[in-house]
C-alpha cells in the first residue's frame, strides 16, 4: 500500500475512533459533559451556586435530544467551568462535550472546534459614559478602549484600530474587570456584543441612563454552540435541537425569558440601549 494512502486511512480511522470513542463514553456512563461560563449574564451564569441562563437552558434541551438518540433512561450533564481562554481547548482535548454561550462562530475558530447552527444574533459596538457619548461619536478610536481578553473584539480591534499600537486599547482579565475599568475610568468605552454590555450593565447595578450604546454596524455577531470537531453525530442532534425550537416558537419564548422579563437573581430584565 502506498505511503500516502496508508496515512490518510490512519487519518479516518483515527477520527472514527475519536467521534466513537466519545459517544460509546456518553453512552456508557450516562453523562453528558458541559461548559458553562460564571459571569456571562444572561446566557451562562451562576445562581446560588448553579448554571442558569440562555445557554444553560439550550444545552439542557440539546441533552435531552442526545439521550433520546443514544436510547438511555437517564443521561446526567456534568458542568465544567470555563473561560475565554479554555473554552476552546478543552472543547479540542475531548475534556467537554459542548458550549453554549457567547461565542461567534469563526474560521479560525473552526481549526479547532466545530459550531453548531446559530441561535441568537446580536449587534457589535462599544458602551461609553454618557457624558463622553458626544466626544466619542466624533472621534472613538482616540478613546481608551477596554477589550476582554481573548475575545473577538480584542482580536478585531488589535487588527484595525490605530489605538491599540499607541497604548490606548486596554486588555481587561474578564468582562467584569472590563466594566470595572469604564466605570472608574479607567477607560472610556468598552467594546463588546450589546447582549454582553447589556448583561454587564445589569451585573454591576449600574443605572442605563449613565451610559450609551454606540453600534459599530455590520457584521452582526451570531451565537452558537461549541462542539468537537471529531463528532458530527453530536453536532446533528445539536442543529436539530435548534432547527425544532426555532419551528416550533419555543426559541423565541427562551429568548424572552432572558433577555426581557426579570431574571434571577436580579429581578428585572436586561436594560435596553
């Protein structure tokens, strides 16, 4: 057998035996692995000490469609705490069966992980003090601008903003931090998704009046749920799951849940820019 031919059938088998290896997992010890993200308000958060949220809900619905497809009585989904920076990683090293937050799916992103079809989409643009708000629709990009490390707006704005070389982008640990640093002024914007500065907003008990929201147009930002690569099965029951919500209007009703009526435990809904 030739060399090349030989690799690629290793190539295939190895990735048959991944995408089953981890199923025949699932299936054996009945419990579905999942990430959820402390403080990314309203998709995946804690509450009293358990993952709530959005995302939270949508990957309950996702487990419950993998444990009718692998025909279990019971399938438990073991949560994992995760951040922007292991997200992926551990997602790649098989450690987590699948996230459903905040992420955008990307091409790059997609050498590592695999996404499932989009849930939520959501408008890109930056949080300032309202008393800055004239001064930055004139020139935003001389403002000190807080980004969250390894997020996509950290990525966008290190690529096309003058400020970034000029010492004048902030890298900020966690959106928390980042909302921190705007409301010390440390910095005078924050760039992010509207849902996240949204949810930061209401996080900190923060008054929307303080504040404006400047959209920065085009592209939007789509969320979906992030998956192995190695596993189409999953990312089938996963794209289903979504597809049968959006048909049947139960998405919508989610998305209302959390994003406008009050939601625990801060008793009233996200603030609307």
């Amino acid at each position: 057998m030739k060399p090349v031919l030989l690799l690629l059938l290793c190539l295939l088998s190895s990735s048959a035996l991944a995408q089953t290896d981890r199923l025949a997992r699932i299936r054996e010890t009945r419990v579905l692995v999942a990430a959820y993200r402390e403080q990314s308000v309203p998709f995946s958060y804690l509450d009293q000490g358990a993952p709530t949220g959005f995302g939270v809900d949508l990957t309950q619905r996702i487990a419950q469609a993998v444990q009718h497809e692998l025909g279990l009585d019971t399938l438990t989904i073991r949560w994992n705490p995760v951040t922007l920076s292991t997200r992926f990683p551990l997602i790649a090293n098989n450690a987590i069966d699948i996230e459903c937050a905040t992420t955008t799916p990307t091409r790059e992103r997609e050498n590592l992980v695999a996404f499932s079809l989009p849930y939520f989409k959501t408008r890109e643009g930056f949080l300032v003090a309202a008393a800055a708000h004239d001064r930055a629709l004139k020139d935003l990009h001389s403002l000190r601008i807080v980004v969250t490390a390894n997020s996509l707006a950290q990525k966008t704005l290190t690529a096309s903003f003058t400020n970034a070389a000029s010492g004048r982008l902030l890298i900020a640990s966690s959106n928390t931090a980042a909302m921190l640093s705007l409301k010390k002024g440390q910095a005078e914007a924050f760039a992010g998704d509207e849902v996240v500065l949204a949810g930061e907003l209401l996080k900190s008990g923060e008054a929307v009046t303080g504040y404006r929201f400047i959209a920065a147009g085009e592209p939007a930002s789509d969320y979906a749920c992030v998956l192995p690569r190695d596993n189409p099965v999953l990312k089938k029951i996963a794209d289903e799951t979504i597809e049968h919500l959006t048909r049947s209007g139960e998405l919508q009703v989610m998305k209302q849940r959390w994003l406008n009526d009050p939601i625990p435990p801060f008793r009233k809904g996200l603030p609307v820019f």
